[in-house]
C-alpha cells in the first residue's frame, strides 16, 4: 500500500513539474502575440511603462502576502538596480519597438537566441564556467540559426512597402532584447546568491517601473490612443504574461529544478510562433522553421542533463 501511494505521489509530482512548465512557457510564448495587439495603441515606452507597473504591483503584494523582506545591503541594491535596467528595460523596450516593426513570430524566433546569449556573456563574466568543444559547437550551431532566422524573415519581404526594412529592424530589437535577458540571467545568478528569486524580481521589477515612469514624466505627457483591445492587451501583459509567469516560473524552479525549468527554452519560441500563425494569422517560412530548428539543436548541445546539480548555461536562463 505505501509503494502504491509513493508511485501515486511520484506521479502527480511529475505531472504537476509538467504542467508547470507548459503553463509558463505558454504564458512566455503567447506574450508576443499580446505584446503585437497592445503596439496597436501603445509605443514602446507605453507598453512597457505600463507593463511593468502592473507587474511590480502583483509581485509586490505576493511579497508581502509571503512576508519577504526587500534587500538593504549597497552592493545587493546596485546589482540589483543594473538586473533592471538590462535585464528588464532594455528587453520590455525593445520588444515594445519589435512589436511595431515586425510580426510576433519574428520577435518570438529571435528569443531562442536568449540561451546562446547567456552562455556567451557566461563565459567572459562567469569564470567558473567550463568551456568544451561541445558548447562552442552548440554556439555555433546556434547561431547560425539565428542568422537563418533572421534571413528568412528579411529577404522573404517585399522592399517597395518598406516590410524589408521593418522585418530587420524588428528582429534587430528582439535579438537586443535576448542580449538584454540573457545578461538579466547572469546577473540573476550573482543575485541569486543574497535573496530569493521572488524578491530579487519583485525589487527590480519595481525599481523599472519607477525609471520608465520617471523618464515618461519627465518627457512630458503622451497622448494615448489605445482602444479596449490594446487596453485588455496592456493588463493582459502586466498580469498574466509577467506577473503571473515569473511567479510560477519561480514556484516551478523550487519544485522541479532549475534545469527541468529551463526546459522552457525549447518550448517559448515554438509557441510564439504558432500563436503568432493561429491567432493573427501570420506566415510561416520554411527558413523560419529551419532556423529554429537549429536555434533548438544548439540548445540542447550545452543543455545540462537531468542529474546536473549545478545549474549552468541554459539553466540559468531567467524569465522573459
């Protein structure tokens, strides 16, 4: 009778890991297409103003539900308020532009190029890090299916209606925007080492929405043009796409890992794309397909397996 509770248990523990990670890489995938509505009545600043004030909002009052303390030592404020300008306004911001310029499944494509990214940023700042013949295949497999990517989703629009330019200067954006998630990452991990993960977010998500906000007022008032949908988008992306995605991303790395967690990297980018073709009815290129394919054979090179204790690479991959 206990060996039959243990696999019961055993069971729902791995269905409730699986799950978890379908639902954040869900909310993760399906925020490109969120993020392509609200750039209808927002620019970029006003997505990610408002973005990120919703989203500081949520996480603070969870902190305060979970009785966290917010950290008070100089060092821990300082690379904490660097985790929000790299890690949080730089990508919010350019994501915004990326939205106006480009279609979500462009954006979305240019995100799997946000482990590549860590690893190589890793490998100067992170000196523990150790380098193989394998993860500098994986980088450049990687990469080179982003240069795919990012070829197909150029060359296959016409120029006389200006798509040409605006396609490559959305996945521009997006890929400074993996740059930008990928350095949040590494220095999630130095941060990782003096709070929990819940706090770190909830102060750096609060430290941009003060920045965006103060620059926003200083700028002067914006007219806002927004209709009900970019509304709806705007706290649909606040809430749920951030909010509640760090949220059970967190929730997900203590229950699970966080190389089972960074299992989302495969899956975001898939997401992204369908949605993108199911809900706004975007095109699918072949050298779309073909450049995320290998976009996912390089991540799956350096990926640490299962029994790794020590979370590296695309493990520590943060949050989008």
């Amino acid at each position: 009778m206990r060996r039959l509770r243990d696999r019961i248990g055993g069971n729902r523990d791995r269905l409730l890991a699986v799950g978890g990670l379908l639902l954040v890489s869900l909310l993760w995938g399906s925020s490109f297409v969120v993020i392509k509505i609200a750039a209808r009545g927002f620019g970029a600043m006003g997505i990610a103003s408002y973005r990120v004030a919703i989203a500081a909002l949520c996480l603070v009052i969870l902190g305060i539900f979970r009785g966290e303390k917010m950290p008070g030592d100089k060092w821990t404020v300082v690379l904490l308020l660097l985790l929000s300008i790299l890690g949080q306004i730089v990508p919010f911001l350019s994501l915004g532009m990326s939205g106006h310029l480009t279609s979500s499944q462009n954006s979305a494509m240019m995100m799997g190029g946000v482990p590549l990214f860590t690893l190589l940023i890793g490998r100067f700042f992170l000196p523990d890090e150790e380098w193989t013949w394998r993860k500098w295949t994986a980088l450049a497999i990687g990469f080179g299916g982003v240069l795919v990517a990012l070829t197909s989703a150029t060359l296959g629009a016409p120029s006389s209606d200006g798509r040409l330019a605006g396609d490559l200067g959305g996945c521009l954006f997006a890929l400074l925007a993996a740059v930008g998630y990928a350095a949040g990452a590494v220095l999630s991990r130095m941060a990782s080492k003096e709070m929990s993960p819940l706090v770190a977010c909830a102060f750096t998500m609060t430290a941009s929405a003060v920045l965006l906000w103060g620059v926003r007022l200083w700028a002067g008032p914006v007219p806002v043009t927004a209709d009900r949908g970019a509304w709806a988008a705007i706290i649909l992306l606040g809430t749920v796409n951030t909010a509640l995605a760090y949220a059970l991303y967190f929730w997900l790395v203590k229950f699970a890992g966080a190389t089972f967690a960074s299992l989302n990297n495969y899956i975001v980018p898939v997401i992204g794309l369908l949605f993108g073709c199911l809900v706004l009815s975007e095109d699918v290129s072949p050298g779309a397909v073909g450049g995320l394919v290998m976009i996912l054979l390089g991540v799956s090179l350096f990926s640490p397996s299962p029994r790794a204790g020590r979370v590296s690479g695309a493990a520590d991959t943060g949050p989008r």
